[in-house]
C-alpha cells in the first residue's frame, strides 16, 4: 500500500503535538511575550537579556515564527502576532497562566493518560500522588497559577450579562466562583445588583478575589466553605460556572443538592460549561476537554445537554434553555422547582 503523504504529515503532526506544547510553555515561562511587548527584538538581545546562548533562543523563536506566535521581519527582529499577545503576563486577557499550566503539571498528566484508561485514576494522582484540589493548597504557587488559568480561560465572562437578564435588585450567589472574575462581570452589568461569592477560604481570601470585587464595595461579600457541605442561602440567582464538569454524576448530585437546599422555589441557576455536540456534529473543544478531565481529573467529564437536563432534574431543578456563548462554552439556564 503506497502511503499518502498528506496523511503521514497529518499523523506526524499530531504525533509531535508536544513540540508545540513546550514551545509555547518555554516561551510563556521564559517571559518572551513580555520582552516583546516594546516592539521587535533581535535573538540575540533576547538571548542576552535571558543569559541564554543565543542558538537555543533562535531555535524557539523559528518555531514560534511557525506556529504564528511570533513574525520575523528582514531586519532580524521577532515581534507579537495577536496569538503571541496572549502570553503577555500583564494583560487582561492574559493567557500566560494557562500555558505554563498546560505545559507543566497538566502536561505531566497527560503523560499517564493510558494508565487513567485503563485505571480510571487520572493521570494527575498517578504523578503528584494525590488529586488536583488535594495537591493546590499544599502547593501555592501552582494554585495561583490554577486562579489564574480560571479567570484567563473565560473570555466569555462578559458575555453572560447579556445573554441572561437578572433582574434588578437580584441576589447573585457564585458557588466555587474562584476570584471573582465572572462575578465581577455580573455586578457591572446593574448597579442594583448583589453578589455573594462562595469557595475555599485560600481563594476567596486571595489579593486576585480582593482586587476583583474591591470595585463593588458592599454590594458584594465572600463566603467561605465547601459546596459539598452547603451553599449559602438567600440568593435570587445561583451560578456554578465549569464546576460540574470536574466531578462525576454521584458528585455533581451531591452539589447540586446542597444548592437546591439553599435556594428558594423559583431561584435560578446558571450552569456554564461545555457541551458534548450529538454523533456527527462539527469538531468541538469539549470532546478534547472531555479527555481533560480524565487525565486530570480522574473523575470528572463533559457532557451533553440531555444529561445535564437528567442531573439536574434528579436535583429538583427544570433546565429551560442552553444559550452558546464562545470557545463552544454554553449557558444553561434553570429554575428550583
């Protein structure tokens, strides 16, 4: 059988994922995005800057040119394309967390993941010897790093505004909505507005929660605990933004049911996440974070629409819409029967 070499490039391509996995890591790590922000720059000065010998600085900055992070121009400078701008560390929309993330302990992760295959323990216990919300509040740095990946991962934080209409005077609970980031969003959109954000003592007490929500005054206030345990009641409206798709159904009842205890008949939940597209469906990211979560996670999965309308019906919850908001991540709207 002669071999089609459009499909040997294809497969080589998708064998050698990890060269761009660790491109962009070491890029992101080394802080190059930044030392590119002024403008273009010669190897040379970066590798000087960096105390690096400049080949191995040359050889990254080619590759980076072909993967559309960097441009290289006739005078020898490499400088940002709007994909480079992303692993910028001082912007809003900084993806820098995220690579070096992907790149380190997630890419130690995936290494395992025929052994989560066929164990069903993610690959991240494998390596670190314990799971990923048992290993980040032993291990700081990686934790905020975690936040951080979180806030920068949800460009449509802006979006869900508009794509649901609180009404005024509203209550917003967030459970387990890490620094605030989205919760912010919400209290921006009306002035009239309440927030209560929920999770971890580490995370709500964190400088990112304090610098997100310190805009809001009293209208907004942290609360500390575990969804597991309970949810703080009182609230018109309760969110839990890419929180379910961490765990499995037996768990994601277990929260839900402490929500459904908390809420008043009639109260809202807002549910973000990615859907599982039907059979036949146009590629998706959720199917690659549906991997994700196994080789992480262990436990946790994405899901259609059907199962999450089952879930939250077995919890006493009416799911009623499903609105797209960007990067195929969706807005489930629901109602505490």
């Amino acid at each position: 059988m002669t071999t089609d070499s459009t499909s040997a490039r294809t497969l080589i391509e998708l064998a050698t994922g990890y060269w761009r996995t660790q491109a962009i890591h070491a890029a992101a790590a080394l802080g190059i995005a930044d030392r590119l922000a002024g403008g273009p720059r010669n190897a040379a000065d970066l590798a000087a800057e960096l105390a690096l010998q400049v080949d191995p600085v040359t050889r990254l900055l080619r590759f980076l040119v072909d993967l559309d992070v960097l441009t290289y121009d006739s005078a020898g400078g490499y400088s940002l394309t709007p994909v480079g701008e992303l692993l910028r560390s001082d912007t809003a929309d900084s993806l820098n967390a995220l690579t070096i993330l992907y790149g380190s302990e997630f890419y130690a992760a995936w290494g395992e993941l025929l052994n989560a295959l066929t164990t069903g323990i993610s690959g991240f216990e494998k390596v670190f010897g314990r799971s990923l919300f048992d290993y980040l509040p032993a291990h700081s740095e990686t934790a905020s790093r975690y936040d951080a990946t979180m806030a920068g991962g949800a460009s449509f934080f802006a979006r869900v505004p508009a794509a649901h209409a609180f009404p005024a005077q509203t209550t917003v609970v967030d459970v387990a909505g890490g620094t605030g980031g989205l919760l912010a969003e919400i209290l921006r959109s009306d002035e009239s507005l309440r927030g209560v954000l929920y999770d971890a003592q580490h995370v709500v007490g964190s400088a990112a929660t304090e610098r997100n929500l310190q805009p809001f005054g009293n209208r907004c206030q942290t609360v500390s605990g575990d969804f597991f345990a309970r949810a703080p009641k009182g609230g018109d409206a309760y969110v839990l933004s890419r929180i379910l798709h961490g765990f499995d159904d037996a768990d994601c009842r277990r929260i839900l049911g402490r929500i459904h205890e908390a809420a008043r008949p009639g109260a809202t939940l807002l549910v973000v996440e990615r859907l599982l597209p039907p059979a036949g469906a146009a590629p998706s990211l959720a199917a690659g974070f549906d991997l994700h979560m196994l080789a992480v996670m262990g436990h946790g999965r994405e899901r259609s629409r059907e199962s999450y309308a089952e879930l939250l019906a077995e919890e006493g919850f009416a799911l009623d819409d499903a609105r797209p908001l960007e990067l195929d991540v969706h807005l489930l709207v629901a109602r505490r029967l």
